[in-house]
C-alpha cells in the first residue's frame, strides 16, 4: 500500500512537471511567433492558463501532503507544549472545512460547466473546475488522516534524524 501511495505522489510530480514544461513551451513559442513572425498561437494563451491553474492546485496538495506549507508556530509550542496535539488536530479541521469547501464548490461549478466548450481550444471549460474538486478531494483525504493519526504520510526529513 506504502508503494502504492509513493507512486501516486510521484506521478503528481510528473505530472506537474510536464505542464510546466508544456507552458514554457506553449509561451515560448508564442513569444517567438509574434515577435518575430507577426502572428501567434491563440491557444497558447487559454492552455497556459489553465495549465499554472492545475500546477498550483496540485501544488498545494504536494506542499500539503509534505507538510511545508506556512506555520506560525512559535506561540503554540513555546507556551503551551502540552497543547500542540490538539490544537493541531483544531489546525487539521480547520483545513478539512476550508478544502471541503473548495472540493463542493468546484464541484458544482465543473457539473454546471461541462457543456460549455471554449471556442479556441475546444475543451470544457469544466476542465478549470476539474483541478479544484481533484486537489480538495485530495487536501480533505489528508486532513482526514492528519486528524486521526498526525504521523500519517508524513516523510521523515533529514533534519529530522538528527
């Protein structure tokens, strides 16, 4: 199951990496053939768009699911050590309300714009929607399990063996 998970999380990066690529691509080529040849790739501009939205989403799950998102920690564990349990448990919910709100509202949002096809690149423009529902659904799996068991999918980082 441990590999199972590896690989899914590795597949994201990839993932990520190849619509980064894709965009420096698509915008590259864009930049090059208006400058230089007056004229250009008018969907370069709506799937380079779309492609930072789901980079950025899935990010957030990568950044998320590693733990290095931004903390303000220093009072929590500097005054009340005891505590840090669970008002971290408080934090996960917190979250879990916050990405479940995301997942419900692209959601609906993604069901409502499937048939709305964009006329440059002819895709949906439920696909915008579909990188939401996909990272909340996602970030609400990791705060579910960060409630129960704090320790879950977490990686030991090197620091931390020292």
């Amino acid at each position: 199951m441990r590999n199972i998970l590896k690989w899914i999380w590795k597949s994201i990066d990839i993932i990520m990496a190849a619509i980064l690529v894709a965009m420096l691509i698509l915008v590259f080529t864009n930049v090059i053939l208006r400058y230089g040849f007056s004229s250009g790739l008018r969907e370069s501009v709506e799937l380079s768009r779309m492609g930072l939205v789901w980079v950025v989403l899935l990010g957030a799950v990568i950044v998320l699911k590693r733990d290095e998102h931004l903390a303000v920690t220093e009072f929590t564990e500097n005054l009340m050590p005891r505590w840090v349990p669970f008002l971290r448990r408080i934090g996960w919910a917190v979250i879990l309300l916050s990405v479940g709100m995301l997942f419900y509202g692209s959601f609906n949002q993604m069901m409502d714009n499937w048939q709305d096809i964009s006329p440059l690149t002819g895709l949906p423009s439920a696909l915008f929607y579909l990188a939401g529902a996909i990272s909340g659904g996602l970030m609400s799996v990791l705060a579910l399990g960060r409630i129960f068991s704090p320790s879950w999918l977490t990686e030991e980082k090197p620091e931390d063996k020292e």
